[in-house]
C-alpha cells in the first residue's frame, strides 16, 4: 500500500506543477498583453469625449485582439469548476462536519480510496485542460494582435 501512496503521491506533485506552470505563464503574458494594451491606447488618442475616445480605440483590430487576449489570459487564471462529491474535493473544499469526513474516509476500503483519488485527479485534470485553452488562444491571439499593430492596424 506504501507503494501505491508514493505513486498516488508523484502524481498529485505532477499535475500541481501542471497547474502552476500554466498560472505562471498566463500571469506574465498577462502583464505583457496589458503593457501592449496601454501601449496601444496610448499611441492615437481619440479626441473629445469618452465615448468617442472608446470608440476610435475599438476601431482599431489589434486593440480589439489584445482585449480579447487579455480576456483569456485573466480566463485562464479563474477557472473554476462546480462542486463535486467525491471524498477528496468534499475534504478538501467542502465546510461539511470534519467527523462525518473522517469517518467516511476511515470506513472506505483501500480500492474505494484509490477511485475517489482517481476521480479527483479527472477532476483536477479537466481544470488543467480549461487552463490550457484560455492559455493557448490568449497567446494566439496576442501575436495576432501584435501583427496587426505591426502592419500598422
């Protein structure tokens, strides 16, 4: 049974390294597609009121593609799962009785505790991939913001 904990153990550090890579790289991109943003609003004022100066700014594709990037990248940073009932989530994150947890998970066999680990790693790895999406079309879409502003749109 060790063996299976150290196992279970491993895997848990792995997909957490998963998540945290992903947070990392969406919160520097993040700051950049930000930085490129203001930059942007920064290079042609629109004049007079605030309307018009929202709308010369929306009139501009790359603007329009590095808001939208910025989107993914804060999406990629809030992804979030509903609630879920298996014993590892309900310890983790639910406020039910400690009692009542301990001694489901006390009464669990060996095999039912290897599922519950089983279904919460899905769990966790439905989250990376949700991550990963935002993360991947927020990039997509700030070099294509960057091109546009490039050739000057």
């Amino acid at each position: 049974m060790r063996e299976k904990a150290e196992a279970l153990a491993a895997v848990y550090q792995y997909v957490a390294s998963r998540l945290e890579s992903v947070d990392q790289r969406s919160s520097v991109l993040m700051v950049l597609c930000g930085s490129f943003v203001s930059f942007l609003a920064m290079g042609k004022p629109g004049g007079g009121d605030g309307l018009e100066a929202l709308l010369s700014l929306l009139a501009r594709p790359s603007m329009i593609a590095g808001v939208a990037a910025f989107m993914c990248f804060y999406l990629s940073q809030s992804v979030r799962i509903k609630q879920q009932d298996d014993l590892i989530s309900q310890i983790v994150f639910s406020e039910r009785d400690i009692h009542e947890l301990i001694g489901r998970f006390n009464s669990s066999s060996p095999e039912r505790l290897l599922c519950e680990i089983i279904l919460n790693q899905r769990l966790i790895g439905r989250i990376l991939a949700r991550k990963g999406k935002f993360y991947n079309s927020g990039a997509a879409l700030f070099c294509f913001a960057a091109f546009l502003r490039a050739v000057q749109l």
